[in-house]
C-alpha cells in the first residue's frame, strides 16, 4: 500500500495520484519482465494496481521462490524508474477515457452529488466532482516531481500472504525495500464522520446514450426524435454508520440483509444494490436501479426496516443466521485465496490494526438478536434521512 491516495492529486490535477501509481505499476512490470528473460523468474506474476479515496494499492502474486526476485523489481522500479513522456501521455489519454465513461454512469453522479454535500467544507469534496474535467494542467514536469515521492519509505505498507519463510523475506525486504529513507513522518489521514440529517435532495443527471454500433452500420440519423418522460434512474438512501471498526461490521452485516429484504420485495422490478461503510467513507448508501416510481422503492426499504425489527425483537434464528451467513460470504470470503487476505489485512491498517477482519468476524459471529435490533433501530429508521433521487424520476 501506498500512502496518500486521491486526496493528495492537486485540486487542478486531479487523478494525479492515480497515474503515478499506474506508472509506478508499470515500471514493476517491465522490470519483472525483463528479469524474466535472463531466467530469474519461476513463475507468472500478475500485478494489478488501483488508488482510492487515501491510499493505492499494488497486489503481485507469484510463487515462493519468486518473492526475492519480486522485491528487487519493486525497489528498482522506485529507485531507477521513470515515465517517459511517450508513456504520460498514454497514461493519460486511458485515464481520461476510463473518467469519461465513469463520469457518465448515473449511480457515479448521484453518489458524487451525495457525497461532495455530505462531505462539503472538507478536504475530501474535492474527491467527490463528477462534472469537472480531470488532469487539465498537467504537464510532464507534474510527473516527474511526483514519482520522486515514492522515495519515501514512510508512504509503504507491505503485507505477504502465504508458505513462505519469514527470516528469509525480512532479509530480501531489508536487501531492497529496506534501502529507502524515511522523509516524512508516517500520517494517516484522520477520518471524517459526516453528519447524516434528514434530507430529501432531487439532481439533475447527465444522460449519455450510447451505441455498440459501428457508423457505417447505423444507416441515417431518425428525422423526428421521440421524447420520454420516463426515466428509470437510480435512487440512493444513505445512512450514517457507527465508528468503532466492529460495530461498523455488525452495521453492513444487516446492511446485506436489508439489501437483499428489499431486493425480494421489488420482486424484479429493479435491482438494489448497496455500498457499504468503511473506515474512510464513514456512511453506506442503499441504491436501487431501473425503478420507474421512487414510491415502490420507498415502501419496500420502510417496510423491510420494519419487517427487520420485528424478527430481531423476536429472537428470529433464521433472520439471525442470514445475517451473519451473508456477511461472512461476502467479506471473508476473500480470505479464500492469499491475494484477498491480503487485502483484508491492509484494509486493517487504515484503522491501524492489521488483525481488524478477524476482530470484524468475530463481532458479527458473536452479535445477538438484542445487539442486532439495537443498531437497526439507530441507524436504519423507518423513515429513511437522506434521500436523493433524480430530477427526472416520478413517483
């Protein structure tokens, strides 16, 4: 993990953040490869990288043998690499394809427009524009002087997952990761516990039609356009959600519940999905797509809150079970390979505690129907607080 994330892209440059550790990820990968051809390399290594709100991430997963190998190619990719311009300019021509068809997704908008208000006064709103353009000013020189950065050792977290031998790896990493200076001191950001009042808030979306045919096979533009006035846009509820780490699971375990309530009481007419609460994001939304009355949603979320609680109040083992079956499946489920551990382990050190998934687990294994009907009734009201929906949709 790399500390820093999207709130440390320039307010004019934004996704800076992004591409330097695409062009960090890619460095690591030409030097794996080239490595690979003088026959230092056992196995495949597949790499992925990705950055979030504050911090990116890079996952390589190789065989035991290869983890020598693997640390060297990351600590020459910091040490000797570079972006040629040539690579800038690609990194961000795709970066500003992939902003183009995020920005135009609907439930993107709305959770931006949610979010940047939730957020409004703090330096996370900035994270949450999806009408600017992205990286306007940036020039080679923006490049240059941010990889310079990833000279400093305080920004890394390195989590291994897997058979290997521990003396050995702390020998590898001190050989090679272990040469970086520290330069700054190690700052997580502290986390902001937006205030969640009661809200009803109606935005205009930008719709985007789009075709997967070609031009030449589209035949002539249509002489009359036909308006409609019904849209089924996206419709988001949010919530607060507690900021003790455990309680914040026993929250989205009954999040996953009260998304599937609603999910089956639609009974096919849209979808719900939902976006649960972590330790940077203190909220969680429920979200329903492809609903032509905002009503039907609404009634469905009400009454499965109320549905909820009335089997909680009765000690239902069944609704119990649920809950926490749907919760393990859906986060330590990860756990089923070493990649997703490891990912659960560095999710534990954004709230400074690398064991916080089992922590997590066992909450949730252990929470009872009383302890479960109290954070419903707290969190999710009968009433939902935020609303928001499309200027477009009807009810």
């Amino acid at each position: 993990s790399i500390d820093g994330g999207e709130l440390t892209s320039p307010s004019e440059e934004r996704f800076l953040r992004t591409i330097l550790i695409n062009s960090f990820a890619q460095n690591i990968q030409e030097r794996i490869d080239s490595m690979r051809i003088q026959n230092k390399f056992r196995g495949d290594t597949p790499l992925k990288a990705w950055t979030q709100e504050t911090v990116s991430y890079i996952t390589i997963s190789c065989v035991n043998s290869d983890i020598s190998p693997v640390l060297t190619a990351v600590s020459e990719a910091i040490l000797l690499g570079e972006v040629s311009p040539v690579n800038a300019d690609s990194l961000v021509y795709e970066q500003k394809m992939i902003w183009n068809q995020k920005s135009a997704a609907l439930d993107y908008q709305m959770k931006c427009a949610s979010l940047s208000a939730l957020y409004s006064g703090t330096e996370y709103e900035k994270l949450f524009d999806a009408s600017s353009s992205i990286l306007k000013n940036t020039t080679y020189r923006s490049f240059s002087l941010d990889y310079m950065q990833l000279l400093d050792s305080s920004l890394y977290g390195i989590v291994i997952v897997g058979d290997v031998d521990e003396k050995e790896t702390i020998s590898n990493l001190e050989e090679t990761l272990g040469i970086l200076k520290q330069q700054t001191e190690k700052n997580r950001k502290p986390s902001i516990i937006p205030e969640v009042t009661k809200t009803e808030r109606r935005v205009k979306l930008r719709h985007t039609f789009t075709t997967d045919i070609p031009a030449e096979l589209a035949g002539p533009a249509p002489e009359i356009l036909v308006p409609t006035k019904e849209f089924t846009d996206p419709v988001q509820y949010w919530f607060s959600c507690p900021s003790a780490p455990k309680d914040r699971a026993t929250f989205n375990a009954i999040l996953f519940e009260l998304e599937k309530m609603i999910q089956d009481k639609l009974n096919g007419i849209a979808s719900v999905s939902s976006i649960p609460a972590t330790a940077v994001l203190n909220t969680a939304c429920i979200q329903c797509d492809g609903i032509l009355h905002t009503t039907d949603f609404h009634k469905a979320e009400s009454s499965s809150v109320k549905e909820l609680l009335n089997l909680l109040s009765n000690a239902d083992s069944d609704c119990l079970q649920r809950i926490k079956e749907k919760w393990t499946l859906r986060v330590m489920g990860k756990t089923s390979d070493d990649e997703g551990t490891a990912f659960l382990i560095q999710e534990g050190l954004t709230d400074r505690n690398c064991m916080q998934y089992l922590e997590d687990y066992s909450a949730v294994e252990s929470a009872d129907s009383k302890k479960l009907h109290s954070v419903t009734e707290k969190y999710f009201s009968l009433e939902p607080v935020y609303e928001i929906y499309s200027a477009d949709s009807i009810k």
